[in-house]
C-alpha cells in the first residue's frame, strides 16, 4: 500500500525462551480474569435454568425424530 506507515516486524528478531512466554501467558490470562464481570446468583440461576431448559428441549426433539424415524422404517419394513 502506498500511504500504509507500518513497518514490517524484523525477522531476526529471537523470541524470549519458552518459559517467559509461558509465564507472559498466563500473567495475561490472570489479568483477564481480574477483568471479568461474574454473574451474581440470581443470574447464574437464570442462566443455569436455560441451559437446562434447551438441553431438555434438544434431548426431546432427537427422541422424536428417532420415533419418528423408526416408525417410518417399520412402516415400509427395513426395521425389526
């Protein structure tokens, strides 16, 4: 790009060893937890209960259409 003013990073560059991008790693990682905004138990509550609630719902449809599916099987006599 003609106007672009960023400067390609040197390749020569040595990468700091595996132990202190390890720790960099997880010194980020802390921070980000600091960061997080945790639900309080009303919300994890509510939150629960709808997880709970579609995995009943997908448990329920597949039982259907497995119903559904073997029903249709023996009606035309490829099933027990």
């Amino acid at each position: 790009m003609a106007g672009s003013s960023t400067v390609a990073p040197d390749a020569k560059q040595p990468r700091p060893n595996v132990f202190k991008r390890t720790g960099l790693f997880f010194k980020d990682a802390w921070g980000e937890l600091k960061r997080v905004r945790w639900p309080n138990r009303k919300e994890l509550v509510s939150y629960t209960m709808v997880v709970l609630g579609t995995c009943i719902f997908m448990i329920l449809l597949v039982f259907a259409f497995d119903l559904g599916i073997s029903y249709l099987l023996r009606l035309i006599g490829l099933g027990k």
